[in-house]
C-alpha cells in the first residue's frame, strides 16, 4: 500500500526526540552504539587542530582516508555529518515528490520520515522476525514499479542486527537496475562485524550508494565523520546539496577524524573487548530467560528479543523507575512486542543492567 504523502509531511522523529530526551539513564542498554571513545585516548594534540582550513568539496587528507578505508576513488567519496545527514543527502537528491520509496519494515524510523518529508509515496516490504529479520528480494521484485526510485535497507538491519549477503543484495541491485531506481545500503553498524565484515555495497553496481560513519563500531559520535560511497556523477550532485545545507563543514571534526581514522585498529580493538566480554555475559542472560525469543547472533552491537509474556511498557516503565535501566520500546521500530537491547557499553554498567533487565522481567511475569 503507498501512503498518501501529502497528507504526513513528516518534520521530525520520534523516536530520535525519545531518544534524546527519555533514554538516558545510568545502566542505558536503549544505545545502540559503543561506549565513547575518549579524546584523551587519541595521538593528537592541540597544536595540531586548527578552526578554519581548505575544507571545499571534502578535506582532501579526510577524502583520501575515507577512500582508503572503504577501497574506492575520491571522487566517490561525499563526506557528510554523521549518517544522518548522509540518508537525508542521498535520499534528497534520488526522489522527488509522488516518486516511490520502497523501504523495510521493520525500519529504523528517520529513514522512514526524511522520505516523507520529500513527499515519496512509501512501499514496504516485510523483514520477518520468523526468517530472522532476512530479506527476500522477490518481496522487493513485487513492490517494485516503473515509478520506484529508490529502495532503503540497512545492513546489519536496525533494529534487528540482521546481516544481509552479498548475493541477496546483488538480486536487489538486479531488481534497482531493471526499474531504474537506486539501493540506498545504511551500512552503520557493518563495521562492528570487524575483520568478518564484507566490502561495501558499493562495490556491486552503480545503482548502490552506500552511508556509514564513526559513530556505531567506534563510539566517535561526536566527531559526526559520516560518508556516503556513490558513483561519481551523483556524488557531484550531493556535493551540490551540501552547499545548500551546510556550507563549510567543521575543521576541527575533519582534522580529528583523520587521527581517528589513522587510529582505527586501535579504536576498534576496544569496541571488540567490550562487545566479546558482553556477548558472553548477554547469551548466558538469553539462554535462562525462556520468556524472551531472540535472533541471537555474533556481531554487532544490538539485540531485538521479543517478549513472549508480559507486557513491553509495563517492563520498560518498571526498569527505568525501579532499577534506573533503559532499552529501546520496539514501538519505535513498528514491532511493539519487541525491545532492542544495545551491547556497546561498558562491561561493568552491561553486567549490573542486564542482571537489571532479570529482576524487571521477574516482576512482570509475577
Ligand atoms: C540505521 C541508522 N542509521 C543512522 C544512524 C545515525 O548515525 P550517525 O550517528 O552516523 O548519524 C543510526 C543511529 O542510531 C542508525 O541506527
């Protein structure tokens, strides 16, 4: 079913205001990011940093260190602020008004509203819980018409951490080719499968445009170092809509997010000391709470249990009043019976929040 686009220009998030202003707490597992990563802990000092420098269509010691990072030329590089503005840019410049989205559901709900926003008439195709939050792409084949210009998907899928394979996503770019349309892959959280994460959708085919940043598998929110991989010709066109949204970006952020990147071994090896000790910790927790299903899995830094007894607000209400805990409401993610749970904290605040999430579960099922 497409939705009438002109009755619900979208002009925010709710989930991300949730997030914002209800998730904080002091065992907070509703992040779905690493702990951050500490300034103190990166080789930089503050001679090195400057406030103005040669920042025009990307910084080109920032350009060429993403492009290393992801394998591909300069000119496909588009730096962006955070993957926020990456989808936000991409989907900008690939719809127009009364043109089709096709996007998952369960969806991460920004990717959702920006095409809203943009009056795109929205499709949805299923990732089903009971085939692991899996694709099929001839659901995709399906939805797909003459009028589809773009198809949204995340990998690993938010809320779920699904991984997507490469040959399933090469049977998508097929579909994108055949209608015309693009394959917008939001790739943040790929990195947190570290050395077993696979090259970018990018490599296969013009019709994919890739969005990452620091944020998720390395805890540099802040630096807001996000980039989208796209074919030269539409990374022309993004450089153009960065002019209209932000100008000149920060020179201080690019300039850190060089050490960063140059630093990038070293940052992820403590995501993965974290993520290891906590897995360990989390699997224990799934495997004695009969009352949670899980796709359970080993990477990644979010879980999305469903609760097969009790009621989700009823939990969500008890942890944060009772035991000072937080985990994402699956209301956020069109799948009220679920709660995501993120992994990237640190291990002493995971233990004691999980032993948490035990006694609020032992409570509503009382
Ligand atoms: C799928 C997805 N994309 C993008 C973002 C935002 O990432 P960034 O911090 O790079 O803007 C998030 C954060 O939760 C996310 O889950």
């Amino acid at each position: 079913m497409i939705t009438s686009a002109a009755k619900i220009k979208a002009m925010n998030s709710e989930y991300i205001a949730w997030a914002k202003t209800q998730a904080n707490a002091t065992y907070n597992l509703a992040n779905s990011g690493m702990t951050p990563y500490p300034l103190e802990q990166l080789p930089v000092t503050i001679e090195e940093l400057e406030i103005n420098g040669p920042s025009y269509y990307g910084y080109e010691p920032l350009q060429q260190a993403l492009a290393t990072k992801c394998g591909v030329e300069t000119d496909s590089v588009v730096a962006a602020v955070g993957t926020t503005m990456a989808n936000f840019l991409v989907m900008a410049a690939t719809v127009e008004a009364g043109d089709e989205v096709l996007i998952e559901e369960p969806a991460y709900e920004p990717l959702l509203n920006v095409a809203r926003y943009l009056g795109a008439g929205i499709k949805r195709f299923p990732r089903r819980f009971a085939d692991g939050f899996q694709i099929d792409p001839r659901e995709i084949e399906r939805a797909a018409t003459s009028r589809t210009r773009l198809i949204v998907i995340t990998n690993l899928h938010n809320p779920s951490n699904a991984f997507i394979e490469e040959d399933v996503l090469k049977k998508i770019g097929e579909i994108a080719r055949h209608v015309d349309a693009r394959v917008l892959v939001d790739e943040v959280y790929l990195d947190a499968m570290f050395e077993d994460a696979p090259r970018s959708s990018f490599h296969l085919g013009r019709q994919f445009v890739a969005t990452s940043s620091l944020t998720k598998a390395y805890g540099l929110s802040g630096l807001r170092c996000g980039w989208i991989l796209a074919e030269p010709e539409l990374a022309k066109k993004l450089w153009g809509l960065l002019d209209l949204v932000i100008g000149i970006p920060a020179h201080p952020a690019e300039l850190l997010s060089c050490v960063a990147l140059a630093n990038l071994e070293k940052i992820a090896l403590r995501s993965r000391g974290i993520l290891d000790t906590n897995r360990v910790v989390l699997n224990r927790f799934l495997t004695e709470r009969r009352e949670l299903e899980v796709c359970k899995s080993e990477y990644g830094t979010v879980i999305f249990p469903r609760l097969e007894s009790g009621r989700i607000d009823e939990l969500c209400r008890i942890l944060r009043e009772k035991y000072d805990t937080t985990v994402v409401p699956g209301k956020y993610f069109e799948m009220p019976e679920h709660f995501r749970l993120g992994t990237g904290c640190p291990s002493e605040i995971f233990i004691e929040g999980i032993a948490r999430l035990g006694k609020a579960l032992d409570e509503i099922s009382i």
